[in-house]
C-alpha cells in the first residue's frame, strides 16, 4: 500500500497530461508510448524485488495502464458515428471492465495458484505474488497488439 498508492496518485498526473499528448500527436503515437510504458513496467516488476524498484516499476505499469485506458477511449469515442454512441459505449465498458474483470482474474488464478501463503497478524492467510503475475500480464497485452492494430488499420482503409 505505501508503494502503491503513492504510484497511483502520480500515475493519475501523468495520465491527465497524457491526454494532452494525445490530442497534439495522435492515437498511434500516444498508444505505442502509453502501451510501451506499461510493458516496461511489467517487467521492472518482474526483474527487481526492492522498494525503490518496485515503485518506479508500480509507477511505469500504472501510468502505462491508465494512458492506454484514456487513449483507447478517446479513439473509440472519436470514431463513434453519431448517434451510436450508447451502443458502442457499452461494447467499450465490456471489453475494458468486463473481459479484464473476468478473463484476468481466471489467469492471476492460474498463475498464482502454488503461491506463497503466509499468516498475517490477525492470524488470516494471504498469499505472496509470484513475479509470474507480471510476466503472464505482459503476454496477454502483447497478444492483443496485432488486434488493435488490426483494427484500426482496417478502419483506415475504408
């Protein structure tokens, strides 16, 4: 909690002047960059266990994580046709909470299942997160790559 909240609040920042990046130069420059930021954060976490590491880690995955969110919006907003948008608002809210919210937590489950378990104060159990967590994150971000670029590369060319 002390490493990350503080990530948070700055990632938060940077995700508000990140937006400004985006309207000056464009989706494919500000996603790549946003995309970029967050796999260099997975794998900060990955590698290094320490605090310092891990909150600058912490802070790259979450300014990566929440930039990505607010460009891919605005792109999808950007190329709603009118009067559509509460159809395509929702496919948004399904595959940016929903399909995380449920596929992600299946993979964590998977992932983590021979984690650590230790006993807290209270006498509950906690586990301990595998470094695994970041790498199996950083596949599926990479997995779904060639669809977004498929995707907005065949909305160009009609």
């Amino acid at each position: 909690v002390l490493i990350m909240a503080p990530a948070i609040v700055l990632a938060s920042v940077v995700t508000a002047f990140w937006g400004r990046v985006c309207d000056k130069k464009g989706f494919y420059f500000s996603g790549l960059i946003a995309v970029v930021t967050l796999l260099a954060g997975y794998a900060v976490l990955y590698l290094t266990r320490t605090t310092i590491p891990v909150f600058l880690g912490s802070l790259l995955m979450m300014s990566g994580y929440l930039s990505s969110m607010a460009v891919f919006g605005a792109a999808i907003r950007d190329n709603t046709p009118a009067g559509k948008a509460g159809r395509l608002q929702g496919i948004r809210i399904f595959s940016q909470v929903l399909i995380p919210g449920v596929v992600g937590p299946m993979i964590g489950k998977k992932v983590l299942e021979n984690a650590e378990v230790i006993i807290n104060n209270d006498g509950t159990t906690s586990f301990v997160p595998d470094k695994n967590i970041f790498l199996a994150a950083a596949v599926a971000v990479i997995f779904t790559i060639p669809f977004i670029i498929r995707s907005f590369s065949s909305k160009n060319k009609t």
